[in-house]
C-alpha cells in the first residue's frame, strides 16, 4: 500500500496548490484538527463529490485555545489519523509545524465582530479570533475552492462563511450535517475525554434538544418556555453542567425572544473535562 | 484616444484577474485612494517593470478614516485620475463603490497588532486596521502578485508586510522612495489642503529630517538629543505644529534611545488642515 502523500512544507503546499489550479483542478480542502472521527470522513466523504483534489489538512492550532483551555491535552494519533485518510484515498495531507504557522514576531489576527460575540464567543475568549485567522491563513496556503465544515460547530461555520463573504474570498463555504454516535451523541475529538458515567450523562443534550423539539412542534413560541426546558433536561442529568442555552437567529446569531421561523438553539454543557456542544434548527431547515 | 479599461464590479475584476493568470499572466496592482500625484505616478511607472497586467485600483477607504477625521473632504478628481492613467497606459483601473466594499452588515477586520500601535497608529484610532482590512480586501479581489507602494507612508508599508507574511499571502510587496515636489515637500494628496504661506511653514519636515541626519552625521547616538533638535526646528515654523516626531527600529518600529544602526525618524505635524508625514532612515538604508 503506497504512503500517503503529505506535505509540511507552507511553500511546498502553495506551490502544489498552483500547479493543481493551473491544471484547472478544483481543489477541496478539509480542514481539521486531527484525532480525526466519523464526523470528520463524513466531510472527506462528502468533499470527495465536490472537486477533483481532495485536501485533509491536520493542525491543532493554538490560537485558538485560551490558556486556561485544553491545547496541552486536546487528543492526538497522527499514525490512526493517517491510515484513515489513506482508506478515504485523499490526494495529501497538509500538516504544518505551529512553529511555521506562527513564528516569532508573529501578529496578524482576524476579528468576525458581531456573529463571533454571542455562544461560544461569550464564553471563550478569543476562540474564534484564533479560528477565523487560521482559516484564513489555511485558505491562503492551500488555496481551495471549496471548503468543508461540519454543522456541530455551528457557530463556526457562520464566522467563517460571514468572513469569506466580507473579506471577498471567492472559496465555497460547504457546511455538511451534524454525526452522532449511535448512542446519539454528536461526534467531536473531546468525546475521548468521558468516562463511561460521563458518556451517559453526555447523552442528555440530544434529549434536551429533543425536547424543545417537541416543545416547538406544540405551538410553543417563547424562547424562554423552551430554554427551561433544556435546563430543566440538563440539570436531571449530572454530572453534566450547562454553559450556556440560547435560542438566536440562523444566520446573524442574535438572541430572539420568540420562534416565529427557523430559530438556532445552541446548547453546551460541560461533562467532567469535556465541554460538549450540539445544536438544532427549530421550526425550520439549517440555512 | 481609446477609453481607459476600467472595471467597478467586484467578481467581473476577480474573474478579469482569474483569467489574467490561467494565461500565465503576471499582475501588479497599485492601491491608490484617488487624487493622484507624482508619488502615485512613479509606484505606477515602476510597477511597469515589475510584471504584465498592470492595475491600478482607486477607492477612498472610509473604514481607515476616524470619524473626526477628513474622510468627507478628502480631495477626489476622478475625471483627473483616469486621464493621468491613460497617459500611463495602465491595463486596468479598478473603481469599486463603498456600499459593494462594506456592504451591510459588514464586520470583519484584520489587526496587524504591534506594528500598528506607535507613530500615526497611537494618534489615529483604528487607522490601520482600516488599512489592513481594506488591502487584504483589494488583494484577494485583484489577486496581484506584486503589489507597489510608497515609502511616505512608512508604517503602512511595514503593516502591508507585516500582514502579508503572516497571512501567508504570497504578495510581493515593493516599497518605493518618497516623490518630493522641487520645494522638498513629500507628494501627498493632503498637500492640496496648503494655503501658500503653509505650503512654506510644510517645508520644515524636510528641512527638520535633515538636521536630524546632520546630527548623526555629525556623531550623535542619543535619540533624545536627535529628537530635541527635530522639535525645535518646527517650533520656529509657524503655523507648524508636530504631532509626534519618533526614532524606532525600522522593521518592527519599537522606539529606540540610541542610534546604533540603521534609525527610522519618524515625524508628523499639522499645518492648517493638513495632517503632514515624512520620515528618513538614519544611519542606513530603507530596509
């Protein structure tokens, strides 16, 4: 079985990006922090449809995690990660150094203002600073027309589509739908960190969304009937800890006080070390 | 006498330069805020040289300027500038609207973080990143592979080329000399705001660089002595009145207390309505 074709060298990878669109090749890129599950093939998988190179790219990026956060011990396995890619048959890994990434003297920094406050914004500071900028220097590097993201990280996927739109970035913003385990738990790197108990408590953030679901599908409107609700689920459920409930607009993420059409409601939770986020579109389809 | 090409759309210039490179084409984009003088002409004559298509973009960027400052009055001739890029035969002006630039709801922008905070950056809030916003913007609607300016805006040109390596944009940036009017005043659009007698009392940034280098000249390390001797030469201008007049290290623009090498001397006054810049690098070359 023949390796796979990787490379960790920026130039190296902007001047296969080069050659790759002389060619009139349409590259597809996957951008990913490595540890890499079902949620993230999915997006290879679906990637695979959508051009003709196919790019993984594998960096923990430390900008964005706050020092308090879990950079140190967010999981690792470049080896499983990379028999992965090989049975997906990607065209190359991209996987640079974070000492090319961000050398000394380094200070360029993109700020998505107002989708970037609100959510996770509120409670991680910085985060997507550090998620818009490596995007961006990702975009520049490996130069794709299409990108891949996974609606787990909802919030994500609108910074980095509101700061392709406004920075005139010419990439496809391709966001494809959420993957759960079978026990319904959306997939995400950090689910390594549950101990069993813990996996099961996790549990209840699919059942909260659930609820509201169901709440909306009974002709309630108010935003705050429905996050009692989910508070309610959460707090039947230790050891998980909400964060934050909020129901907002799809788009723009500003909170609403009643569901009159296809409204976010974004949950996190903390269970043990992990902080778990998941999500829904009520009322509505993901935009 | 054929027309200028001349492009207002955002995605026609992006597919015009999409088109230029499959043809192997190389392009070189001079940005430009309107109201040309022979500063803008010699970054356009020496952007000649520097590859094929040759752009020259003309937007007066409203998110550089603060709202007290002279965004509103900033000269425009536009009829002026495009028969000075005919007599130039550019290939292309780019002339994009605000509302197409910022559109509603627009809110994403860059910081190029340490390089931007002295000299004009700690008198004009949000300045440059106003600019950094706005060139990373031209660049990936124009997508230059050369991109000229001037070296009167000093700062800017380290901010430019600060972003550029970080971002991994793969621009290359040239720096070209200040133009000087036969009175030794440096070209800048502001100069149209001089009365007579304040177009003379401007001569004094020109006349206090030169003290200052016949200072060093002379032996003189100590940056508080070089500074003191700048100070007092626009005091005996009046209607002069200096804003700030600084020596820094001329690549990251940290402020220095000894010439030891090569010096940026840095200074700004205003005189009337005029808001003037200049600088030299002392004990060396421009970097």
């Amino acid at each position: 079985m023949a390796a796979l074709p990787n490379i960790s060298d920026i130039r190296e990878m902007q001047a296969w990006s080069d050659h790759a669109r002389r060619q009139g090749k349409r590259i597809v890129m996957v951008p990913t922090m490595g540890f890499l599950h079902e949620g993230h093939l999915s997006l290879v998988r679906q990637g695979r449809k959508e051009g003709d190179c196919l790019v993984v790219s594998i960096f923990a990026n430390p900008a964005q995690f706050a020092p308090s956060e879990d950079f140190g011990s967010y999981p690792r396995d470049l080896e499983r990660d990379v028999r992965l890619l090989m049975e997906e048959r990607v065209d190359l890994l991209f996987n640079p150094t974070a000492e090319d990434m961000y050398p000394r003297g380094y200070q360029t920094y993109v700020d998505v203002e107002q989708v970037s406050r609100p959510l996770c914004g509120a409670h991680r500071a910085g985060h997507f600073r550090g998620v818009a900028t490596v995007v961006l220097k990702l975009f520049h590097i490996v130069r794709p027309h299409a990108a891949m993201f996974g609606l787990k990280d909802y919030q994500q996927v609108q910074v980095i589509r509101r700061m392709s739109e406004d920075l005139n970035l010419d990439v496809e913003i391709v966001a494809c739908p959420t993957v759960r385990a079978s026990d319904g738990l959306a997939m995400s790197s950090r689910n390594h960190y549950l101990e069993p108990a813990e996996r099961e408590a996790a549990r209840c953030l699919q059942s909260a969304l659930g609820k509201a679901e169901a709440l909306v599908r009974g002709g309630e409107t108010l935003a705050e009937r429905i996050r009692e609700a989910v508070v309610e689920e959460i707090s039947r459920h230790p050891p998980a800890r909400l964060e934050y409930a909020d129901l907002c607009d799809p788009k723009e993420l500003q909170p609403v006080e009643e569901v009159k059409g296809p409204t976010l409601l974004a949950l996190c939770a903390w269970v043990g070390k992990a902080r778990l986020i998941d999500n829904r579109v009520l009322a509505g389809k993901e935009p």
